[in-house]
C-alpha cells in the first residue's frame, strides 16, 4: 500500500520532533553539567576551555530551541516537511 504525500509529512514532522526534542533534552542536562563544570574549573588553568565549551553547549541549547518552536509553527500552519520529500 502506498503512503500519501501527506502521510509521509506527518511522520516526518514527527521525526523531526521527536529528534528535536532529544537533543534539546540532551542539550540541557549537557548546559546544567557544563556550567557546575565551568564553576569547578573556575580557578585552573583549563578555566577559559571550561567556560568556552560551556557556552557553546548553551548557543546549541537556544539554536535548538528556535529550530523546535519553527518546526511547531510550520507543523500548525501546514507546511510540508521537505525532510519527507524523496530526492
């Protein structure tokens, strides 16, 4: 049987969820581990290293972020998802 366009969209909307909030789920204990780790290190010589990759675990946290509340607002407009588009 075969799927309908709309059918396929769909799902890939909600793979695209799914994988999002996986990873903005991952992304936040990752922000909570590096900021006590950023805290820890704060007074050694790795302090700068601690504290870059910590805020660039956090940038990450915020570009996921935008990218799920994008994904839900298309998802409610009814856009396609070209991610369900077979090339």
């Amino acid at each position: 049987m075969k799927k309908s366009a709309d059918t396929e969209d769909t799902a890939a909307g909600n793979s695209l969820s799914a994988y999002l909030h996986s990873h903005l789920t991952a992304a936040s204990a990752g922000e909570r581990l590096f900021e006590q780790a950023a805290k820890s290190w704060r007074d050694t010589a790795h302090a700068g290293e601690v504290g870059r990759l910590a805020a660039e675990v956090s940038e990450d946290k915020r570009a996921l972020e935008t990218a799920k509340v994008l994904c839900y607002l298309a998802k409610r407009r009814g856009c396609r998802w070209p991610l369900a588009t077979k090339y």
